[in-house]
C-alpha cells in the first residue's frame, strides 16, 4: 500500500527517539519531545491527507494509461502543493505551539525546549517533500524501493539517537529526526531519478 513504508517510518522513529530520550534523559524529556512532535506533525498530517490522497490516483491513472505529459504536469503540480501546504501548515503549527506555551504549559522544560520544535518542523517538512519522488516510484510499480529506502534510513536513525542523545539530550533526537528525513528523501529522489533514466534509455 502506498502509506505502509511512510507510516512505519514514522512509528519508528516516534517510538525509538522517545525509548532513547526516556533511557538516558528522563521522561519529562520525552514529554515535550512529544509535545512538539505532535504539533510539528501537523506538516505531515495535513497535506498527507488534503494532497497526496486527492492527487495520488489521478497521477497513477495517468501513468497506466502511458499519458506521460499529463502525468508530468501532475506530478508538477504535485510538488507545488506539497510546498504551499508545508508552508501554510508550517506557520500553522508555529502558531499553535507558541499560544500553547503563552496559555496552557508552564512547565519549564518546555519554553527551554522550543528549538526542539523547529527542529521537528524541519524534519516533517523533509518528510513531506519525500512524498513526491515516493509517488514517482509508486505509479512506476517500485514499492520494494520505496520499503529499501524506509529501512536503510532507519540505520543511521538509529546510530544517531544512540550518539547524539546522551550528550546532547533533546535537541540530538530531533537532529536524528532530521537525518531520518533527509535520508530517506535523497534516497527515494536518487532513485526515482535512476528508474526514470533507465525507462528513458528502454524507450
């Protein structure tokens, strides 16, 4: 399924980074990691749901039916809402953490844990932006790239977290995040650039 390997992605890193955090920090850490996480995955939630689910059949009827412009103008316009809704959803999610802080949360290691949350907004804006070569390998029929990708990226993830958090604390389990994201989107461009020259020499 077209959701699997970002899902599981996801449920490993929201669970590893925070065994990791809880281990060596203490659970107030895993509090606001969590905290921040969940208003940071807006990012991810919004355009998942209003972007890539609407266009994803569209872009994939067109590709089966070998309408290579049309597929190519879809998958353009793909990526420009992908960003408009980063970007939106991003200053979404700013505003909300900060009027939370403002009204609702007093706990100090919250307000001192607040880059934390940028952050994560960058790592769920790599993940968004993931979804764009992701949908290229999909409609190409290249699931197993798609879970390789997802697995390997796991590996530096969680090597990361294991160096990172007992020195740095919170703030080297959001960069963790960070390289998950960024690895897994140069894997999946790398490869959706490859199959697609390897199509164009076939043809």
């Amino acid at each position: 399924m077209y959701y699997v390997p970002v899902t599981a992605t996801l449920m490993i890193a929201a669970l590893y980074d925070r065994q990791t955090l809880d281990r060596y920090i203490g659970k107030s850490s895993v509090g606001a990691y969590t905290f921040f996480y969940t208003i940071a995955n807006i990012v991810v939630a919004f355009p998942e749901a209003g972007v890539a689910t609407v266009m994803s059949p569209r872009i994939i009827a067109a590709y089966a039916a070998n309408d290579l412009m049309e597929y190519h103008r879809l998958m353009r316009q793909y990526l420009v809402r992908l960003n408009g809704s980063i970007v939106i959803t991003g200053v979404a999610a700013i505003i909300a953490a900060k009027l939370a802080l403002k009204y609702f949360v007093r706990e100090p290691i919250y307000h001192e844990s607040l880059p934390v949350f940028y952050i994560l907004l960058i790592a769920n804006a790599l993940l968004t932006l993931s979804l764009w070569p992701h949908q290229s390998l999909y409609a190409r029929h290249h699931d197993t790239s798609v879970v390789a990708v997802s697995i390997l990226a796991v590996v530096p993830y969680i090597i990361l977290n294991l160096l990172m958090v007992p020195r740095v604390g919170i703030i080297g389990a959001a960069w963790a995040n960070v390289a998950l994201q960024g690895f897994t989107l140069a894997g999946k461009l790398y490869l959706s650039v490859r199959i697609k020259g390897a199509g164009n020499r076939q043809s």
